[in-house]
C-alpha cells in the first residue's frame, strides 16, 4: 500500500489455484489499498 510513494504495509489476496487478476480486479485491489494506507497513515 502506497501513500505519497512511500510504502505504507501490504495487502495479500491468495487464491487456492494460480489466477491473474483481471484490469477491473486490479484497479479495485489498489483503491481498496489506497484507502487502507491512508487509514494507516
């Protein structure tokens, strides 16, 4: 999680089979991680 470039913790999603997240995923991944390290601090 990134927070004015500076790492800020991480978030980890596992899946029990290999999977590549989609564009939409993805995008819904960082904003949800953009959210959390601004709670953060």
């Amino acid at each position: 999680m990134l927070k004015d470039g500076a790492v800020r913790g991480v978030l980890g999603v596992a899946m029990p089979v290999e999977y590549e997240f989609s564009p939409a995923e993805t995008a819904t991944l960082m904003a949800v991680g953009a959210r959390l390290a601004e709670w953060l601090g």
